[in-house]
C-alpha cells in the first residue's frame, strides 16, 4: 500500500497519477489548475486495488479518458488516454 499518496495500490503507474492529482499533496509537481495528460493501462478504472485512486481522481476535472484500440500502441495490455484538470479547490 501507497500510504504516502493514500492509494491502495502498489503499481507505479497509480502512484503517478495519484502523486500529481492527489488534493492532499502540496509538492505535487503539477500545480493547481495544472492538467495532467497520460496514457496508462485501463485496469485503473475497474480493479478493487485502485478504488481510492479512482476516488482521487473524481475530485479533480476530468476532461477525457478515452479507451483506444489495443493495436494503437501495440502494447500487451489495453490502454486508456487520461486528460485531468488537479483541482485543490474546496467544494462547497
């Protein structure tokens, strides 16, 4: 477990998303407002170990997450093209 970053997960690439959108983290690189585009494996949106980065994730603006083809990267595993807003903005 990430407890640093309060994700569940072990994977890297959750830890990345989770270290540039979490809301909590003031030295996060990517400032508020800032937008984060990645491509990553899918997995994220529906396996139980990223269910608190997905959580981290819907508090900030999503602008796009678009599955594509698995022959457009030609990579083992399917893939997802993410592009969010990091909001640290308090709701009311």
């Amino acid at each position: 477990m990430c407890t640093t970053l309060d994700i569940e997960s072990k994977d890297p690439y959750g830890a990345f998303i989770g270290r540039f959108i979490n809301r909590y983290d003031q030295a996060t690189p990517l400032k508020n407002g800032g937008v984060l585009a990645y491509i990553v494996s899918d997995t994220f949106m529906t396996i139980k170990s990223h269910l608190k980065l997905r959580k981290h994730l819907m508090q900030n603006y999503v602008h796009k997450m678009l599955r594509v083809h698995p022959d457009t990267f030609r990579a083992t595993v399917n893939t997802v093209i993410m592009v969010a807003e990091r909001n640290t903005q308090k709701k009311s």
